[in-house]
C-alpha cells in the first residue's frame, strides 16, 4: 500500500481528527467517500483499522500500526527527496519551515522572497504554529527547521542559532518616553496600559512586571493578539508591554517607537533556530538556514 495514496491521505486524517466529518472538511472532499475508502481498505488487509465508537473513530492496534508506518514511510521518502535535491543542486528543491506567528511580518518574508528569486525552482511549505507545536515537528522530523521562542531543554531539539530579543515599551512614534534609552516599568505608570494576555509568550514576562509594580489597577486593556496591541498604541490608546520581536515590522516603518526596560525582571525572550538531531538536510534547506542565521545575529546586535 503507497504512503502517497489518496488512501493514505484518508485514512491519515481520520486518525489525526477522529472523525469522518472533520476529515472531509480538511481534506474537501465526501465524508462517505473517505468512509468507502476505510473500508475497502480493511477488506483487502482483512483487519478493522477503526474502532466504531458512538464518540468517533478510534485506531484499532492494526491501525495504529498502519499510521506509524505511514509517517515513517512520508519521513523516508523526504529524506529521497532531500538526496535528489543534492544531485541535482538548487536546479529544484524544497524546505519546510515551521515559525511563530511574530515573524509573520517583515524580515524573514523579505528573506525567503530573496532566496526564492535566487532560485525559482525552489519550494516552500511556511507554517504558522505556537512554539509547543514547533517543537514537536522540528523533533518529529516534519519540517526542516523551526523559528520558536524560549525552546524548553528537549533532546528531539538542537539549537542552531539563537538571539535575545529584550523586552520593552512600544510606544506612538514622538511619544514623550520615546527618546529615552531605556526605561524603568514605573516610568509607565502615569499612561494607559495595554496587556498582552495568553496565550501570548510575552504575557508571562508582563504579568511579573505588573504584580512587581502593583500597576495592574491601572486603566488598561487587554489583548491577546499582537497586531491588534500594535494598531492600538499606533493610534494612541496607550502603551504595552512587547518584544522587540512583536514591534520590528513597525520598528522598521517607523510606525512605533520601542525603548527596553532595565532590570533582572525584564528578562529577554529568546528566539531560536532549531532542527532535529543528526537530521540530514538538504543543500537547499541549510542555504536557507545560512542565511537565517546571519539575520538572527543582526537582530543580536
């Protein structure tokens, strides 16, 4: 049975989802034609692949066996594909990247523009993941590299290259604060606060600050995205607590203005590259992380 299947593809699915309908949502295509496919499937290996259960479909132990296989089968044929890459040099090739949502905007977009005009024939496959995700397809050898925040200790994770990126005040552009070098959290205490709340990774760097300096009765507002924080200051309605990561988009159009805090509790968010252990990679996808790399020790600087 190929791992490239449209079987494989269903049945995949169903086993990551649980459940015929949600597969057919993500796949676009008839609940009972993924069912039909099930079934033909455990008539010709003569064993069930699902357990029937009132709640969904759970992998039966032949299942389970089969999607294990499977996955290793997909890992196998892109490591091929990664073999084929380097005989045929950059004539064609592809990299898969996993990143936070924060790198979204800006640098690394204009990075992989740059390296795709260099090299029409290359691919990319860009997923916008939170860092627990990351993590577990950078072990899991599902994409090449991972751009994730504060990488825990996890030995499915090897650490290329990494950059601390301070945590600061973000700011309208003239704002009085705004020309100083770096601030202390009570320099803010007189202007409206807008939080980051999670599951945002700042969050848990601002709420040490806010419970240190007894600010949290400040006027305020809360937030749970980024860029809405970020259109808020840029329209005057306060000030907030971010990264540099989270404001270099609007650092760089000179749509805001960023100035550090000083001090032990505000420590740094650490932005890092990382890959699986002895993991062979592509000419193509350590090119792209060559050049990553230099654009991380530019943002160390």
């Amino acid at each position: 049975m190929s791992p490239f299947s449209r079987f494989s593809q269903y049945f995949t699915e169903v086993a990551r989802t649980g459940s015929l309908r949600k597969a057919a949502e993500v796949l676009h295509v008839s609940a009972s034609a993924i069912n039909r496919q099930i079934l033909q499937a455990e008539q010709t290996l003569e064993t069930p692949l699902f357990e029937r259960l009132p709640t969904g479909l759970k992998l039966t132990s032949a299942g389970e066996i089969l999607f294990d296989d499977i996955r290793r089968w997909r890992k196998e044929f892109s490591r091929t594909r990664e073999r084929f890459d380097e005989i045929q040099g950059l004539r064609r090739g592809h990299v898969t990247i996993s990143m936070i949502a924060a790198l979204s905007e800006g640098m690394v977009a204009e990075l992989i523009a740059e390296v795709g005009a260099e090299h029409p024939y290359l691919t990319f496959d860009i997923r916008i993941e939170d860092s627990r995700n990351i993590s577990e397809q950078v072990s899991s050898a599902e994409v090449d590299f991972g751009l994730l925040l504060d990488p825990v200790e996890h030995t499915g994770l090897e650490v290329r290259a990494f950059a601390e990126l301070p945590i600061g005040i973000a700011m309208p552009v003239g704002h009085k604060l705004s020309q100083q070098e770096s601030l202390s959290f009570s320099d803010i205490a007189a202007y409206r606060q807008i939080i980051p709340s999670e599951p945002l990774m700042v969050n848990a760097r601002a709420r040490l600050l806010y419970n240190r300096y007894q600010l949290l009765e400040t006027p305020s507002i809360v937030c749970n995205d980024v860029r809405m924080m970020r259109e808020l200051i840029r329209k005057g309605a306060g000030v907030g607590v971010l990264s540099l990561l989270d404001v270099l988009p609007d650092l760089q159009e000179k749509r805001l203005a960023f100035v550090p805090l000083q001090g032990r509790s505000a420590k740094p968010l650490t932005l890092a590259l990382c890959v699986a252990p002895r993991r062979q990679l592509s000419r193509a996808a350590q090119i792209v992380i060559q050049r990553v790399i230099v654009l991380m020790e530019r943002l160390s600087q």
